[in-house]
C-alpha cells in the first residue's frame, strides 16, 4: 500500500496494474485500460506470466489454486474454492494455475502435490497448503494468514 491510500489491484484481463483508492475497492473498481472488473468473486485462470505480474505488482494477497484436470481432489475441492473466493473477494486475488498446462511454475514453486495452494504477498510467498480441503478449512487457513 503507498502512502495515498491506494492499492494496486492488476486486472486478469489485460494485465494492467491499477491504483484504487481503499474506498472504492468494494464498490466494483473497473479497468482503466480495458474496463473490466477488477475483482470478480470468481477464481481466475492465468498463465505462468499473469501469475508472475499478479504476484509482484498486486497489493492484494495473491491466494493460487495449483491444480490438474484429471486430478480428483482437486476437481472436489474447486467448488469450495471457488465459494471461499466468493466470501472474501476484495480481500484478496484467488487464481488457479493448470499445472498440467503450465509445469513450470509449480516446479519452480518446488509444488510436490496438488492441489496446493499458496498465499502471496507483497511478492514473496507467505503460506503453503498442499492437499484438498473443504470450504470452512480453507476458510480458517486464510484467516490465520491475516485474509
């Protein structure tokens, strides 16, 4: 956060960082390059490079879903994932990266099982948490990371 306080909030559309005045973050901020909606309650899908810049330039935590299609629990914990993104949007970014489609960045996050997911702020990781949880867990492990 500056000193302004504003946050940069990085659009999944266009990758643009905006500056959102703390205020405004719950009514809706859109895009100022490709006016779309800054936070959806939805989970994101990204490539390996939105991961990256959503990772360095966000103000918000970054919460990643690493995950596969043909993963069972990873397949049973996305409907609960997506309901916490739902309960805490505006407080934090939630992604999900295929690694089936992109390997490389959870071999570069050494990312032994999936699902994981991963906490990052201020572009550094923060907190891990591999294997499928339900909604409340995942809900009180991102509560102890301050979301």
């Amino acid at each position: 956060m500056e000193s302004d306080n504003s946050t940069h909030i990085v659009c999944a559309q266009c990758g643009a960082v905006n500056r959102v005045p703390a205020g405004k973050i719950a009514a809706g901020p859109k895009c100022g390059r490709c006016h779309t909606a800054l936070l959806t309650a939805d989970p994101v899908d990204v490539d390996p490079a939105m991961l990256e810049r959503q990772i360095q330039k966000s103000d918000l935590p970054v919460v990643v879903d690493f995950w596969a299609p043909w993963c069972g629990p990873c397949q049973a914990m996305a409907p609960a994932y997506a309901a916490v993104a739902h309960k805490f949007a505006g407080r934090a970014r939630f992604l999900k990266l295929n690694t089936q489609d992109h390997p490389e960045p959870a071999a570069r996050l050494g990312i032994r099982g999936i699902p994981t997911m991963i906490v990052f702020s201020g572009g550094q990781e923060r907190a891990r948490q591999s294997g499928a949880l339900p909604q409340p867990a995942i809900e009180q492990w991102l509560q102890q990371q301050g979301i």
